[in-house]
C-alpha cells in the first residue's frame, strides 16, 4: 500500500526507468524530452510561444545557418527572395510577374542540385545569378523602362 505522495511517485518514476525509455535533450531548447518515434530526434514538440515548436524553430535555424555558411546559396536564396517578394507586390499589376519567377527557377534550381552534388562551380553559378539578376530587375527600376 501506498502510505505517501513521495512513495508514489518513486513507484511511477521506477516504472519509468524499467522501461528502458529513449530520453534525448533538444538542440533548441536544451530540455529532456522522450521521442515519438525511434529514430533519431533532434528537437522536442514543445510549443516555445503561441505558433511554433523547437522543431520548426530548430529546422529553420538549421536551413539558415546552411545558408549563411555558404556564399552560393546565400546569393541563390536572397536572388530568389527578391524576385519573389517583388511578384508578390506585383499582384495588381497586368503582366503575371510569376512567370519571370518560374522562369529563373528553372534555371537554376538544377544547377543548385548539381552544385550541393559538387558537379558544379560555385563560382561560375554566383557569376551566372549576377549576370541574370539584369533581367529580373522590376519595371519602375531599369528593365524595358522608358520616361
């Protein structure tokens, strides 16, 4: 029988323990947590404010930090970023700037693979994303714009 609340919860942590339980510790937020599945866990499902968890947090940081070690990538992605953010402030506009993004992906989204496979010079890619970004550039700023 048990006589305490100190006696139960020695019964249920000894439980726990002889269970052989998988106990990891988060990237993000340093906390133990016991994983869903098996495999390898890198972060917890807590909830660190209203929207997100350490893993969508973690996964982010991860991508970003790739990112920024990288001077390719990090000219593809603020390239594809600007080209981006201008079609979608461009949604009022007749001409479907979503085209021209489309188009700039195809061209460089396989390069980029062949790139992060190591068949491509990063180099010759950045040289490449400069000489395009002339003909990417909005109406109102150079391209096909007269006075």
């Amino acid at each position: 029988m048990i006589n305490s609340v100190t006696e139960y919860i020695n019964i249920l942590f000894y439980i726990f323990v002889s269970n052989n339980p998988i106990i990891s510790v988060c990237k993000n937020c340093d906390k133990l947590f016991v994983p869903k599945t098996k495999k390898l866990t890198l972060y917890c499902d807590r909830a660190t404010n209203e929207h997100t968890t350490c893993k969508q947090i973690g996964a982010k940081n991860k991508f970003n930090e790739k990112i920024e070690a990288d001077p390719v990538l990090k000219a593809y992605q603020l390239e594809k970023h600007r080209i981006e953010m201008y079609c979608l402030r461009s949604k009022q506009d007749k001409y479907d700037f979503f085209d021209d993004y489309y188009d700039w992906l195809n061209m460089f989204e396989t390069k980029i693979i062949e790139y992060k496979n190591g068949t491509y010079d990063g180099d010759t890619l950045i040289e490449e994303i400069k000489a395009q970004t002339q003909n990417f550039q909005p109406y109102s700023k150079g391209k096909d714009y007269s006075y």
